[in-house]
C-alpha cells in the first residue's frame, strides 16, 4: 500500500485567493496584497494614529474591486457604515488571510 503524503500545513498555494467571511460578508483575497511595503506604510501610519484617514486607501488596496460589496454589505439600519464595525471587519479579514502579518 502507498502511503499518501501529507501537507506539511493547509495553506493555499502561492498566488492562489483566500476566501474570508467575516460579519456575514464573504471576500476573496489576493495574498500578494500584503506583500507591498506601501500598503505596510500605510497601516502603520494608520495604527499610529499618524493619517488614520489612510483607513480608506487600505481598504481599497485589500478588498480592490470588492470594496464597494463590502461596504454595502456592512450598511445599517440607517445606510451607514460605521467605522468601528468596517475597521473590525478590516481587522478580522486581515488576521484570517494573512495569520503572520
């Protein structure tokens, strides 16, 4: 009997989109995105409290051309999105696509 081998962890293959659902909202994601020492800049800038109007030009580089499903998607009651539900939603679709950024 031949014995199958086993992938050292289940991650997908480089290049290949990530599919997140955080909030109820499902989004594909291009690792590569984070492999972009702009977009680093930026979220640092952001965590400093430096620009955290750059909240926006991340978002836009993460989710491309899903941000608008996404912000539609996280409207309430009232058409708003409320910036501390997007910003959790930014951070827990981050942590689940890219675990050891």
């Amino acid at each position: 009997m031949v014995e199958r081998k086993k992938p050292a962890d289940h991650k997908p293959a480089k290049g290949d989109p990530i599919s997140v659902t955080s909030h109820g909202v499902t989004v594909s994601i291009d690792p590569a995105v984070f492999d972009d020492m702009i977009l680093l800049t930026d979220l640092r800038r952001v965590q400093r409290e430096d620009d955290p109007m750059l909240i926006v030009d991340v978002c836009e580089k993460v989710f491309a051309d899903q941000y608008q499903h996404v912000l539609d998607s996280l409207r309430n009651g009232e058409g708003r999105v409320p910036a501390e539900t997007f910003t959790g939603f930014l951070a827990d679709v981050m942590g689940k696509a890219a675990p050891n950024s």
